[in-house]
C-alpha cells in the first residue's frame, strides 16, 4: 500500500474508468480447476522482478520484528509508460508498545539497476539473494546515513507460497490480451537477524565550520551535528517478505486494501487483500495462508473474509475506521480436511494515519478528490493477536502473536 505514498499526484488523478462488467477481471486461482490445489513453493525465477516495458510498480518488502522492535524495509520500482523509471527505498521501524514513535524515511534511489533478475542494487545500497540454497535475502543501505544504517538478514522457512500458476489477477475484457494485473508472492516465514542504527542530527547554523574551516552543510554527518545515535541488533527474529507488481494504475486496481502480518512462535499468519472498484465489479481477491513454525502450510486458501468491527468515522475523510478485526479463513488443508483459521485484534495502538494526499496543493486535492472520488487513507497498526484454527469443527489451535496490519481506503465502493 505504500505504493500509494510514493507514486504521487500521478497515482490519484485521472477520472474514475467506466464499468467494464464482470468478464473484466480473471482473479488469481481462476484458472484452477476444481479441486485444484490452489497454491505452490515458489521458485528463483518467481522471485525475478519482472520488469516489463509498460506502466508498472514493482516492490520487495521485507517484514522484521523481534521481542522489541516491529518495521519493515521496502523498494519501489516503477516504469512509467516504458519511458521513465524511477526507484525509491522506504524504512519504518518501531517499538511494538510504542508504534507512534517511529523513524520513518523514503529516500529516491540513485543508479539503481536489477541484477541477475533478483538482486537489486543503487547507490549505497544492495538487496542480494544468496546464489547457492535461494532462500537468503541479505539487505545493506546506508542511502540515508543521518537517520539509519540497515544491515538485515532474511533466511526463508519452509515452503513459500504463490497462489494460481503465477500468482497474478488480470484486468481486461479480453482475455489474451489484459491490459492490466496484479502480482503477488510470499515467504510467509523468515528467520530474522540483522543490526540498524538510528541517527539524530540537528541542522548547521548559518556559516558554521566544521573545525577544519570547511562549511557544514544541511546534510552533514559530522559529528559535531550529531544529538543522538541508538544501535539496536535483530538476533532471533522473525520476518515474512512479499514481492509484488502492478501492472496498471493503482487506484484503478484497487478502491481498498487489508493486509495482515501476523508472527509468533510457532506460526505464522499473511492475509493480501482487495477490492476492485466498481469499473471491475467490485471484485475482491483474497489470499492468505498459516504455516507453522518450519514454515509448513496448514492452510493456504483464496476463501477469506475480512471484518472491520466497532469503526468509528474518521471526520477528515469520511472514511469508517475499524477499532477491532477479524480475518477469517477457511479452505482444506494437506489432507484434505475442511480447515478454518481466525485472528481477531483489539487495534488498541495505531502506529500511524497517512494522508496520501497530504503533500499535494490543496487546490488540486479538491479537483482531484471531487472528480476522481479519491481520498486515500492508509491505517497502520501493531498489537497482541489471537490466532485460533479449527480442522473438521475441532480445535487445534488457539495461541497469541504479534500482528501488524494496515487497513488503506482509495475511492468509494
């Protein structure tokens, strides 16, 4: 959903698109056929940015948390009509009891380039999948030195998961040719290890040296500027990463958003999902799996429900907020065993509400919003969960984990 935040006025404007019907949309899984398993381990070559020449965003985003700390480390690679390409890296991290208080920082990306399908690397900056064993993402970025140095290790768990033959929903009336898509894949479970170190500096005074005669500038590191330096360690971690691609605009794609991360010891819960908008019938495409703590799937299914409870309206935008949730999931597992899984969450603590149009002129939010009915609101959170998943009726599950979740409205549905 941060997509939202990095493309710009470009992602929100434009008018709303007509109602193409409901052969305009093919979800992930429909080509399956009954009975079908609806999902499969993903593969190198799944995990190769796909890079096409047309208007498309691509992200990895690598989920971490221990007993402390909560973030995540995310790029945006975006082509705009195979003209222009464009890419940004974007890290949040939090105390979980205190999510309000975060370092936040999204930084244009220089020089950047795909390497061997995988890898990516810019300046200052490298994200590379070890070449042996595939299931190692090692992440360094120092692109932002006066807020954080990252060094995090990304060991995958068990089995991914991609859902369908490619993992892809795909937008169009005609069938061999979509004119639109979106892509998905998930290592629902990682070990996470790792060090980052969150810098402080206050800003020069005018004509201020640096002791040597030399001018400070405002984006000095020297020492001198430095307020505050915290250096924390992952140790025993855990993690979830999840690449994805949009291959049209996103407020075309999606009116409305839910994600869920959900980690404890012993399992490990990610819910993707959306609503199309209207102009494609108001499809929502659901995908979420369980593994437990080796990473095996005890359910992965495209039958999910998710409610928003006790909501409350936010007066800026209209939009009805929840203050609890209920994720529902219920398909067969490996033995063939009608399987459903539910985590319900107290939301009690909001990491933060993002106005993705807050930096957009005010004249040209109102043009936007009243032509396009776009107010796009993305709603972030970290609390205790409670997982519970039940095989033919009977109990077999019932614990509590960490969950961090974002719940983003677009447009009207």
């Amino acid at each position: 959903m941060w997509k939202l935040v990095q493309s710009g006025l470009s992602v929100v404007a434009g008018t709303a698109e007509p109602e193409y019907g409901p052969d305009s949309i093919r979800p992930v899984g429909s080509e399956l056929k009954e009975g079908e398993k609806c999902y499969r381990d993903v593969t190198r070559d799944d995990l190769k940015f796909r890079d096409p020449d047309h208007t498309n965003i691509e992200t990895m985003v690598f989920y971490f948390e221990d007993n402390v700390h909560s973030g995540f480390a995310q790029i945006i690679h975006s082509n705009l009509m195979g003209i222009h390409t464009n890419a940004q890296f974007t890290f949040k991290v939090f105390k979980k009891d205190e999510p309000e208080k975060y370092v936040w920082t999204s930084t244009k990306l220089e020089n950047a380039k795909i390497v061997d399908g995988t890898d990516f690397y810019a300046d200052n900056l490298s994200i590379v999948l070890d070449k042996e064993n595939g299931d190692t993402y090692t992440i360094n970025s120092s692109v932002t030195p006066k807020s954080e140095v990252i060094n995090l290790k990304l060991v995958h768990v068990g089995e991914g998961v991609i859902f369908g033959k490619d993992g892809t929903t795909y937008y169009g009336t005609d069938p061999e040719n979509p004119w639109g898509s979106m892509r998905h894949l998930f290592w629902p479970r990682c070990r996470a290890t790792g060090e980052i170190i969150c810098r402080k500096y206050r800003q020069p005074k005018e004509d201020e040296t640096d002791g040597n005669g030399e001018f400070l500038d405002w984006d000095s590191t020297n020492e001198k500027l430095k307020i505050s330096e915290e250096k924390f360690e992952i140790k025993n971690g855990l993690g979830m990463y999840v690449m994805a691609m949009q291959g049209m605009k996103p407020h075309h794609a999606a009116a409305a958003w839910d994600f869920l991360n959900y980690q404890s010891n012993s399992h490990s819960v990610v819910i993707m999902e959306y609503t199309t908008p209207p102009s494609y019938n108001t499809t929502t495409v659901s995908t979420a799996m369980v593994v437990d703590k080796d990473g095996k799937p005890v359910l992965c299914t495209l039958n999910n429900k998710t409610e928003h409870l006790d909501t409350y309206k936010d007066e800026d935008c209209g939009w009805m907020v929840p203050r609890k949730m209920k994720y529902t999931m219920e398909g067969v597992n490996s033995e063939g065993k009608k399987t459903t899984a539910v985590v319900t969450a107290d939301l009690q603590r909001m990491s933060e509400r993002v106005d993705v149009m807050s930096e957009i002129p005010q004249l040209v939010k109102n043009i936007v919003s009243g032509i396009a009915g776009t107010r796009p609101y993305i709603y972030q959170y970290s609390n205790s969960m409670e997982l519970k998943v039940y095989v033919e009726g009977d109990e077999i599950i019932n614990e509590k984990g960490y969950g961090y979740n974002e719940t983003t409205f677009i447009s009207d549905i």
